[in-house]
C-alpha cells in the first residue's frame, strides 16, 4: 500500500517536470481535452437527462402532503443534482470510460514497448503521456459537470411536464427559490478532484502494466475500480469539509 | 566507442548478467548473440538505460552513463536511435510522424525540413510514400523498416537494434540486415544488434560477442566463429544439420 502510493506520487512529480517541448505538450493537452470532453458529451448528456427526470419524479412521489409546498420539489432537485448526482454519477460513468481508455492505452504503450521507445529518445515518458491527461481530466470533467447540472434540471422539467404531480412553473419556481453558492463551489471542487483521480489513477495502473494483453485488461479494471472508490472517498470528504 | 564494465545484473533470484565487459566499437555492426535466457537483450537493455544495473558502468565515448540522472543522459540519448524487437512504432501516429517525433521534442527545424527529413529517410529504407499509413496498415518488414526509419531521424552516433529479424521471412530479414549495414558504414554509428539469427551472424557480424549463462563466453568475428573450438558456441551457432553442413564446406 505504502509501496504503491508513493510510486504514484514519484510518478506524478515526474509528469509534471518541465516539458521538454512545450508546443508538442499543448498540442497533446488539447487533444486530450477534446478526448474527454467531446467524447464525453453524449454519455453525460444521456445520464443527465434521466437522473433530473428520476430525481424529480422520486422526489415529488415522497412529498405528496398538504403541509409541503410543491415548489420544494425543484429546491430538492436542484441542489441534489448540483451537489452529489451531477459531480458524483457522471464522475463515475467517466471513470469507467475515461479511465479504461487511459489505462488500457498507456498500458498497451508499455506492452509494446512504445513508452520504452520515448525514454530512449530522451523523452519524459510520464511527462508526455500523464500531464497532458490530467490537465485535461481536471479542466474537462468540471466543465462537464456543468452542462450535467444544466441538464439534469432540464430533466426534471420535462419529467414535471410530462406528469401532473407537480407543475413547471412550481418546478421552475423551486429551481431559483433559496439558491446558495456554495453549492456549486463545492460541485466544482468535487468535479476537479475527480477529474484528477479518474486522470491520474487510471495513468498509474497503465504505467505500472506488465505482460501481456490480459495485464492491460486487468490493469483498466483496477484502474476503474480504484478510481470509483478514490472518487467515493473524495466525496465525502470534500462534503464533509466544505459543507 | 561503447564499453561495458563489469555489469551485473539481477531480477529477483535469477542472475541474469555476471561481469559483463564489452567493448563496442564505431562503424561496425556488434552483434550480441546467445540462446535464450542467456541476457542479451538484459545486456542491451543495461547498456540503453532501461535496466539498471546492480554493479558496473556502462561509458559512452568516456562519458559514465550509469553514473547520470535522467536530465544528464538526455544529450546522449538524442544521439541514440533504436530498433524495437516489435518496431514500437506509435500506433496513433502515421509513419510521418513517428518519424518526426523526435525531431518535434528535440530540434528547431521548420515543418517543411522535418517532412523533408521524413522523406529522405523513408526514402532510405525503400518506403518512400508511405508517410501518410498509420502502423496498423503495415506489414511486419515494413514496420521494421519505418522503425529504422524513425532510428535514424536524428542522425545517431549509436544504433541499438533487438532482434531485427524475428517474425520476418528469410528474406525480408536479409534486407533488413543489409540496410543495417549499410547504414553503419554511412553514418559510422556504433550499432548494437541483439540476435540469434545465424543468417545476420554470417552475413553481418563484424564483432560478435557470444552470451551464454549471463557471461561473456566467446568475442570475435564471422570470419572465426566457423574455426572455434569453443563448444557452446559450436552447439549454439551449428545446431542445424543446414548449418553442420555449411560449417563443412567452410
């Protein structure tokens, strides 16, 4: 355990020394960027758009009373999806989409000795595969997060509107009644640190593969494993400290 | 001038190297031959840097290697090109840009001189045109050959080459060979050919240094190695009844 943490924190200090060249480093960092945030979109929509819709159905089916009014509904929906469904379910989707592809890609790289080909050109292997990554773990999973929110509440619209417990203009009323900030600092700063686990993590179990084509698929299952747990673990904390 | 002194070098209980000492010389193809298991490409990987040795020095034209940190080896390494026993080529990379690669990260050269350079050595490995396939599109000589390709896009001063001709024809592997030795005599590197290929042995081998147990068990020419009396060799290099008989007419 202590072995491995602190063969992941070498690893990240050795992927954020200077790059040897920073325009191939930005190039790479955009295209990192563009991998996980517009090949994310669709996924994350997706769930967005059912999680507000179920979130806003359970939520009004629990709350059938007289004594409550029905704008509570959108209050409930709105700050269960900034803080925990958006930041938390889309993080671990992405764990398992993003994650497995860093993991088994940089994996296959050491299997076939791509990342052994870069160290004898004298380049930072970790620098070059690791840091683009996680710059754009940590700038795209935020920004993700942000479209998630924005869908997920245009989720519970639609599931308001397609139903008749509660009515959009309660929902919609719901939505900007007693809005705090701090919930949505504390869904940016879950969405960073998850960024960096699901980047980082899953880089780590790639980097660290031997043997063969089995090793790397072993190596994208812990890479996935790890981070669910890592970003569960984040969570709560954060949560604990912020709120 | 390559030299290995005294290298050992371990994995777990298995002592891979005991005491290698080598000398590895400008504009000759060294070949570094010996049965399975027996460390060569250990040896070669020591000699690279991607092992580290437990014991022993590996100098590069007077300067300790193994002695540098990772910044220190970076001016050496840029005089290193090297052939992968599975070519290693960049699979999300054309053939063009694998080969500029290194001339990205480590040159100023404008875009037109690094594809120009691109072309000339696709152009010398008989692969001119070809710049715009991705690896998955070759063939296994092919990928070889643009592996030498990218070797030499920055001119080397030393040419490490794994296997070069494992899960090629005979002769495909005897082009290969050839353009190895071709590209020695031109540019003068000091190339390192791990191998237990006797047609790259016979045809190529300048200096061969025979491995056998993790130590050095034999060192000389192609020229000698049909009148040795030294066993494990004999029983290495002619273990073929195509070979016996080749010995015979020799």
């Amino acid at each position: 355990m202590l072995y491995s943490l602190g063969r992941y924190i070498l690893l990240l200090r050795l992927s954020f020394k200077k790059p040897e060249k920073f325009s191939v480093y930005w190039s790479e960092v955009m295209r990192e960027m563009v991998s996980i945030g517009i090949g994310s979109l669709g996924i994350v929509a997706i769930i967005s758009v059912f999680i507000g819709a179920v979130a806003t159905i359970q939520t009004a089916f629990q709350l059938v009373s007289d004594f409550i009014p029905k704008t509570i509904v959108g209050t409930i929906t709105r700050d269960s999806t900034i803080l925990e469904f958006s930041p938390t379910i889309s993080a671990l989707v992405l764990a398992g989409r993003v994650g497995s592809s860093i993991a088994s890609q940089i994996g296959t790289m050491r299997v076939t000795e791509q990342i052994d080909a870069l160290e004898i050109m004298g380049v930072n292997a970790p620098g070059y595969l690791i840091s683009p990554k996680i710059i754009g773990g940590i700038t795209m999973i935020p920004l993700l997060t942000v479209l998630s929110i924005c869908l997920g509440l245009a989720g519970g619209y639609i599931a308001c509107a397609a139903s008749n417990e509660v009515s959009t203009a309660q929902y919609l009323e719901g939505l900007t009644s007693g809005f705090k900030t701090i919930i949505l600092q504390v869904s940016m700063v879950k969405a960073f640190f998850f960024g960096f686990i699901i980047t980082s993590v899953c880089a780590y179990q790639g980097f660290y593969t031997s043997g063969g084509a089995l090793e790397v698929g072993q190596s994208a299952t812990k890479g996935v494993v790890f981070s669910c747990i890592y970003i569960l673990f984040a969570d709560l904390i954060i949560s604990r400290i912020m709120l | 001038m390559i030299e290995t002194i005294n290298i050992h070098k371990t994995f777990g209980d298995n002592y891979v190297l005991k005491g290698i000492d080598v000398e590895l010389k400008a504009g000759r193809n060294n070949l570094i031959i010996g049965g399975s298991g027996s460390g060569k490409t250990t040896l070669l990987k020591c000699i690279v840097g991607l092992h580290k040795p437990e014991e022993g020095e590996v100098i590069y034209d007077g300067q300790n290697f193994t002695q540098m940190d990772f910044e220190e080896r970076v001016p050496i390494r840029k005089q290193i090109g090297m052939l992968f026993q599975s070519s290693a080529l960049f699979d999300s990379m054309t053939v063009q840009d694998n080969i500029i690669f290194p001339l990205n990260l480590f040159t100023t050269m404008s875009k037109k001189e690094k594809i120009e350079r691109a072309n000339f050595c696709l152009e010398r490995v008989n692969l001119a045109g070809k710049n715009k396939l991705f690896p998955a599109e070759l063939s296994g000589g092919m990928k070889k050959r643009v592996g030498i390709a990218r070797a030499i896009s920055m001119q080397p001063k030393y040419l490490f080459v794994d296997e070069p001709n494992s899960g090629l024809d005979p002769k495909t592997s005897i082009l290969i060979d050839e353009l190895i030795a071709e590209i020695t005599e031109e540019y003068q590197t000091t190339t390192v050919i791990v191998t237990h290929d006797m047609n790259s042995v016979m045809g190529i081998g300048d200096h061969i240094i025979f491995l056998h147990n993790g130590q050095k068990w034999w060192e000389g020419s192609n020229k000698q190695i049909a009148h040795t009396n030294n066993k494990e060799l004999n029983d290495f290099v002619f273990a073929s009844k195509f070979m016996q008989a080749a010995r015979e007419k020799l």
